[in-house]
C-alpha cells in the first residue's frame, strides 16, 4: 500500500479466528468481557456452536474498540438509533463497529475518524442461488475466485456499514468484486468512491469488509 492509500484511510481494525479450535478457556476470557444483555442474548441461541460462535464474535468486537479508544473491553454499551438498526458503541461519535458469526467462524472490525465499517463472513463452500448476486455484480466481472459467496459477503458487509438494515434496498447495489469496488448504490450510501472494499480467504471462509471513508461533509 503506498503512503498517500495509507494516509486516506481511517483507522481500522478487524480480526477473525475460527472457533472450532478455540479451547474452553479463550472462549470463556471473550466470554468475560460481555455485559448481560449481549449473554441473554446469545443464551436464545439453539445451537451449541451458534453460542461459541456469537461469543467469540461480541467478546472479539470489544477487544478491538478497546485497542481502538484504550478503553476496558467491558466498559462498552451498545445501542441501534432505530429499529432493526445498526448497534452502534453508545457515547462514541466517530467511532463504528461491526461484527459476524457462522458455522465455527467469527470476526469483527472497528473504524475510527467518523468511519463507517461492515464485516461478513461465510464459508467458501456455500452454495449461493447465482440469482441471488448477479444483479449486484459488474457484467464481465464474475471470474473472482469463491463467487458468488464473495459477492454474497461483500453486499452483506456493504448492508451492515450503511446500518439501515431490513430497510436497505440491496438490488441497487452494484459490485465489481475484482477491483473489489462498490459502482453504485442507493442514496443512503453517498459517493461510491469513498467505500473501500476488502476480501480475504481465511480458515476456508470468504471475509468481507465494507469502509465508508470520512470526507468531512
């Protein structure tokens, strides 16, 4: 990455582990850090697994606020502005986090600078109806290794940063997961140039992370 690609970046973070392999004791360190109402809820949860899972993916989302703000991982409290909204880390203008779990993966990431961040993750070997991501894909553009799961995590990424959730509008966005890049989208959004998208293979899961630079206005 060059310096001027480096300087226009806000600070992130993001991490991810696959929690088949993590040990009784690491989950329950994660585990320690989350307040009540983050347990209740993971405790609804039907699958054994789908709990490790959401543990790992809370407890990893306020390790990395802490190491961004310097902040107790424990000391953090999460709230949506609406309903079906994005939790956001109540009291922390300018900064945005988000998480994902799935099937013995978890991972999280946080932005500073009046960013805005979203992170998804599946497994590379999930079937995805082709349907379901060719309108959001650049014609000619769909030889990406892992499609359509990485067109799949790249829109749920992309919905997870914007934050309106169930009421997003996801047939108007439009993906090119070569560049990867995000060509256009709905209003919500603003300028599609100043979203950065970002692709990993990792543990046999495809990880997308979706950032929506600061521009001051």
């Amino acid at each position: 990455m060059s310096q001027a690609e480096t300087q226009a970046v806000p600070p992130f973070l993001w991490c991810g582990l696959p929690t088949t392999k993590l040990d009784d004791r690491s989950l329950a360190r994660l585990g320690s850090v989350l307040d009540d109402e983050e347990h209740g809820r993971i405790k609804r949860l039907l699958r054994v697994q789908a709990r490790r899972d959401a543990v790992a993916a809370h407890g990893l989302r306020r390790l990395l606020l802490a190491s961004l703000t310097g902040r107790p991982a424990e000391s953090f409290r999460f709230c949506a502005d609406r309903a079906g909204g994005k939790p956001k880390a109540a009291g922390m203008p300018g900064v945005d986090v988000s998480l994902t779990h799935c099937d013995g993966y978890a991972a999280a990431a946080a932005i500073g600078m009046g960013g805005r961040i979203g992170i998804d993750a599946e497994p590379l070997n999930r079937d995805v109806e082709p349907e379901l991501t060719v309108a959001m894909t650049v014609p000619g553009k769909k030889g990406v290794r892992g499609a359509p799961i990485v067109v799949r995590t790249m829109q749920e990424a992309l919905t997870k940063a914007e934050g309106s959730g169930p009421a997003l509008n996801v047939t108007r966005l439009e993906i090119d997961p070569c560049a990867p890049r995000l060509v256009a989208a709905p209003e919500s959004f603003g300028d599609p140039a100043c979203w950065r998208l970002e692709r990993h293979h990792h543990a046999g899961f495809a990880v997308a992370i979706a950032m929506r630079l600061h521009t001051g206005r």
